[in-house]
C-alpha cells in the first residue's frame, strides 16, 4: 500500500551515492538500516504493519448480533489487528505437516465433501490459539500463524519492553496439542506437546525453524505421530541475541533444579508410604494415588492436576460450575485390546478442555479447580463406586464443618452424614443417598491425606482432617516443591476458559428444523401425514428453560404457567402427551435416533389418530468452551376417539 519496496530503492540508491562516493568501501546491512531509520521509512512501516488474527478467536463482545437470527453462514472474517511495537511478541507460524503416517492411505478429500480434520490448539501464558482445521493427511497443510505476547497480564512488566535476559528466565513453554475431528464430529487428542521456544533467543536475525516431532498419547506415548514445521520470530527484532551455549546452560540448570526437586519429593513420599502402611497392614489396598500419569505418560504427583481456577465472568456460582464440567463428554481413556484394570490417564487442562471429553479425573480435577476459584475448601476424592470400580469425585467442607460430596460426572450433589458403627441398632442411620463405597485419600492443591480410619467404607468415614489418628497429612512444603507456585518449569500452566462460539438461538433453529424434517421423513415412511403446530412448539420454551434451571441451580420453577399455557392450547376432548430429552451434544440424527429408541417418545412420533397436531422445541443452553446442553421435548395433541 505505501509503495515500501520503491521508497526503499531510492533511499539505498542516494545512501549509495553519498557513501560510495570517494573510496567505494563495502557498506553494511547495519549501514543501510540507519539510513532507512533516519528518513523514518522503518517508523512508517511498524506504524503501518498489521498482524491478521481470526476474529472468531477474540472474545466476541465487538461484534453486534445480528438483528434477527438468521446468520449467513460465511467464513470467519479476518480482522487486522496492529502489533503494538512497544511490545514484545513472538510470532509462531506453523508450516505444515509431515510424515503424520496413519493417514498415509486417506483418498484426497473431494471439495465439499466432509473429511476428518486436525486441529491445533496453543496456549501460552494465558493466551489461546486454535488453528483453523485441516484435512488429515500424510502432510497435513497446517498453514497458521498465531501472535502470542510474552507479557500478558503480568502486572508491572506489561508497559515496558521486554530484554532478551527476561524472557530467558521465562520457562513457560507453549503447549500445543493436536486434535483430530472425524466426519461425525467426534474429537481423539493425537498428540500434546511442550514447546522449547526460547532457542529463538539465540538464533540468527531472531528466526528459527524447528521441526517438532509429535509423539502418541496414553498408551502410545513413544510412538512418533508426525513431524510439524515450526517457524519461531521475535518481533520486534532482538537487539542482542544471546550465544547458543547462554541458553543451553540456562536449559540445563533448570532441567537439573526441576529433577532434584521431583527427586527429593519421590524420597519423601516413599518414606510417606512407608509410615503409612506401618500403621495398618491391610492400607496397601487402599486407593492411595500419589503420582498420576498425564496424557504423555510422565508421572506427575496428583496434587499438580489441581490449582485455583476462576472463570471470569463466564461463569457466576460453583452450581454453574458444576453443570459445566458435568456436560463435558464423559470417555474413558481408550486401551487397545482386553485385559483388565483401568487404563491411567489424567489429562493436562487444556487436552481435555481441547477435546471437549475425558475421564472421571479429568472432571473431578477441573470441578476442584473451579470451586477452589470460587473460595471454597474442595479436595478431589480417589476411592471407588459399586462393585469396587475406582472412581473419583469431589468434595467440599463447610466452615460449620458439613461435608458436601459433587459428582463431577452428573452434577449432583450428597450431604454427608458418617454413620456411627457404634450406635446401638435402635438407632436409627440414614441411608446414603450418594453412590461411592470407599475412599482412600483426598487431595488438591496445597494438601494430601491419606485415610487411615479402621475402615475406608465412605459411609463411616469421619472427614476431621485436622485429626492425624484419622488422616495422615503430608507435608505442605514437600507438595508445594513440586506444585506450582513452587515454580517448576515440567507442570505445565492452566490455560485460561474460552467463552463458547456457539450461537445458541441459531443452533437451536437450526437442529429445530433438522428434526422436523426427520420426524416428517419418518412419519412419511409410516404411511403418516405431519402437520406442525407452529404456537403449541413455542409453548414448550418454559419448560425446557425451567429443565436447565433446575439441573444448575436445584430449583424448579415456572412449571405453573406451562400447565395452564398447555391446557388453554389443547381444547376439550384432545389429548395432550410431551416427551422431554437432555442430550450434550448438537447432532440431530443422533438425537432422533436415540429419543425412538424410547417407547413413550415413540408413541408421540409415531401418533394416529384424528386431528394429530405435532410440535417439536429445541433449546440449546451454551457454556464455556465448546460444551452445550441441548434440550429437546417433543409433544402431540389429538381428539381422543373412543
């Protein structure tokens, strides 16, 4: 636009002449850069620099809603963003892909046909990317480039530049995990990976290109997924760039720090153990977990899954926090082939987070981060449910000390009351309402017990965690070594929430009209003809609203006014029959497909009679990240004949 290459020309053409006049000496890259600094053509081109970031990435509080709901659904706008060259940013492209060799055989995608996809997710130092999605292939054509600033939100440093010393020390690395999507929308974390960036410290003109070679996860953890071209750029250029042994010895001392700490904290909790099985023989079959292996099969103590998360402003109270984990996909960790016992794996936040699903630990972990944010005292509990499957929940003390049990999976929530074994039998205990058997420790950020009780039945477990004859604590220093903030550069840093792209009331048009055409299709096939009640439809909004209100909050109301709306909307001698279904997903074959298989839904579909009037109301309720709970109900009205 400003013609920079021509300016530059002449400048270099003039620098030329004045300085090669007399002895034709050779003139310097450094030569010419003043020259262009004194005429401000450089100060030009940083004003004029723009970075292109996807706008869907922003919080998308700027963009205004679309007067009336009916979004063209085109490609996510570029917007420019202006670097601000008071900052410092590190410019991360990735450049394809390679050798990613289990889609070696896939057939080159047809345009518009759905493949399965990868996409690349990144978070560092509160910031997150994600990339747009590419077909899988042998070479994935990754073509992304995401702009992180090394000093977001850290208070004091923010305003000044930042010098190549600083960001030495800073050991965050960027955490980069790869996602797969197959045709039917469902996510399988590929890979999760820490990127080293800071070698670009030590590089040539501040740039470097670094293949990364992705490994497995769980199970397959050595073995290599593909490689990833990585191009890594300081902006605005490094005015000192270190030497490469500067950066490797700092590389060094912080490997050896980090490994003598984890040493020191395996010496202990063996030691730990030791005293701890000494006091009762049969605690070695306690669920005692220390360490846990995370996506990548490192072992990491349990206590560093867990920290103080708070949710800004898109979440208001610890119910709405638990029926956002609770809406997370629930899977467990795939295993190839039988065998017994559970496959480990504890996923870092942003993995699950990623892919949207996990395990009951990756639940609990995220629950006790959220309700800690929310200041309250919670632990993650490790013991078992039913028939002795291990299972882990969480769980929150009250300052009056009642001790109140959360069920990460469903949302629930149990009061605990011990039952005493040695009341007498005319006593009268409560039934336990809640589904766990036993427990064997409970931790979180800052604390561990282990639960030496004479019986590890939840039931009569007293939680005074202040008695050591009942919980044996560990040591708060000997955790705080290895958890963060005890400043280890191998736990990884908890990524920030992301607010949820989905447009609810679109989402809920559209699946809307999916599932008319489903129910009419279906209807078709029945030899059945299908006319809608467009009002009756409407009605259910209510209903639906009071559903979700009563799963977050634990209170029904409203209901009132829906059964009198109902029975205005349904005249003398009809009937009048409604189907309400939750699923945590948006797709509607799969949600039609699942309300047949239910006898009384069926009935309403399927429904003969005189004057059948069919109605259908979809609400989709949006939360953090890419989680929604869709509510569905469908209903029918017609003359009773009899």
């Amino acid at each position: 636009q400003m013609d920079v290459h021509g300016r530059i020309r002449e400048v270099l053409a003039e620098t030329i002449r004045e300085e090669l006049g007399p002895e034709h000496q050779q003139l310097s890259t450094e030569d010419l850069i003043k020259a262009l600094r004194q005429r401000g053509i450089i100060d030009d081109v940083m004003k004029e620099l723009k970075f292109v970031t996807d706008v869907n990435e922003k919080e998308r509080t700027s963009a205004p809603k679309p007067a009336t709901h009916f979004v063209d659904r085109e490609p996510p706008v570029l917007k420019k963003t202006n670097i601000d060259p008071t900052r410092r940013y590190l410019y991360l492209q990735v450049l394809g892909g390679k050798a990613f060799l289990e889609h070696l055989q896939e057939p080159e995608p047809l345009p518009g046909q759905i493949c399965s996809t990868f996409t690349l997710c990144l978070h560092f130092r509160n910031q997150r990317f994600r990339s747009k999605p590419v077909p899988c292939a042998c070479e994935p054509d990754f073509h992304d480039g995401f702009l992180l600033e090394v000093h977001k939100d850290s208070l004091g440093d923010g305003s000044k530049m930042v010098d190549t010393t600083t960001m030495l020390s800073i050991c965050d690395p960027v955490h980069m995990v790869l996602i797969k999507t197959d045709t039917f929308g469902e996510t399988t974390l590929v890979a999760s990976y820490f990127l080293e960036w800071r070698s670009v410290l030590a590089a040539e003109n501040g740039v470097t290109n670094v293949a990364v070679e992705l490994l497995g996860v769980g199970t397959e953890s050595k073995v290599s997924v593909g490689v990833l071209n990585i191009r890594l750029e300081m902006y605005p250029q490094l005015n000192k760039i270190l030497s490469p042994e500067i950066t490797s010895t700092q590389f060094a001392l912080e490997h050896q720090k980090t490994a003598e700490k984890e040493r020191l904290f395996l010496v202990y909790a063996k030691q730990w153990w030791r005293e701890y099985l000494q006091i009762r023989p049969t605690h070695n079959t306690r669920l005692v977990k220390i360490f846990a292996q995370d996506e990548n099969g490192v072992n990491r103590p349990v206590c560093s899954y867990v920290r103080p998360l708070r949710a800004g402003r898109l979440l208001d109270t610890p119910r709405q926090a638990a029926r956002f984990v609770s809406i997370l996909g629930y899977e467990r960790a795939p295993v190839i082939g039988g065998g017994g016992g559970k496959p480990e794996q504890w996923c870092t936040l942003l993995a699950f987070l990623c892919r949207n699903k996990g395990d009951c630990e990756d639940h609990s972990n995220l629950l006790c981060s959220l309700l800690l944010g929310f200041g309250l005292e919670a632990f993650v509990c490790v013991g078992t449910k039913a028939k002795g499957v291990p299972h882990t929940w969480v769980m929150t003390c009250g300052t009056d000390g009642t001790i109140t049990f959360w069920e990460s999976l469903t949302g629930h929530r149990y009061i605990h009351r011990p039952i005493n074994p040695d009341d007498p039998p005319r006593v009268e205990q409560a039934k336990p309402l809640y589904p766990y058997r036993t427990v064997g420790c409970i931790f979180n950020h800052q604390k561990f017990f282990g639960n030496c009780q004479p019986s590890d039945a939840v039931e009569v477990c007293v939680f005074d965690l202040h008695d050591e004859s009942k919980w044996k604590p560990m040591s708060a220093e000997a955790i705080k070594s290895v958890c963060p903030p005890g400043a280890t550069s191998s736990v990884p840093p908890f990524p920030p929430l992301c607010a949820s792209t989905t447009d609810a009331a679109v989402s809920s048009n559209e699946m809307e009209l999916q599932l008319r055409v489903l129910v009419s299709e279906h209807r078709k096939d029945l030899g059945l003809s299908t006319v809608w009640d467009d009002q009756l439809s409407y009605l259910l909004s209510p209903a639906l609203a009071a559903y979700e209100l009563e799963r977050t909050a634990g209170v029904s109301a409203g209901n009132e006014e829906f059964q009198d709306a109902v029975r205005r909307a349904v005249p003398d001698g009809h009937t009048f029959k409604g189907f309400p279904i939750h699923f945590v997903h948006r797709n509607a074959r799969r949600a039609f497909a699942t309300c047949l298989r239910s006898p009384f839904c069926e009935e309403i579909i399927c429904c003969r009679g005189d004057q059948v009037r069919l109605a259908v109301r979809v609400r989709v309720f949006t939360y953090p990240e890419s989680a929604c709970a869709v509510w569905i109900m469908f209903a029918s009205k017609y003359r009773s004949v009899l």
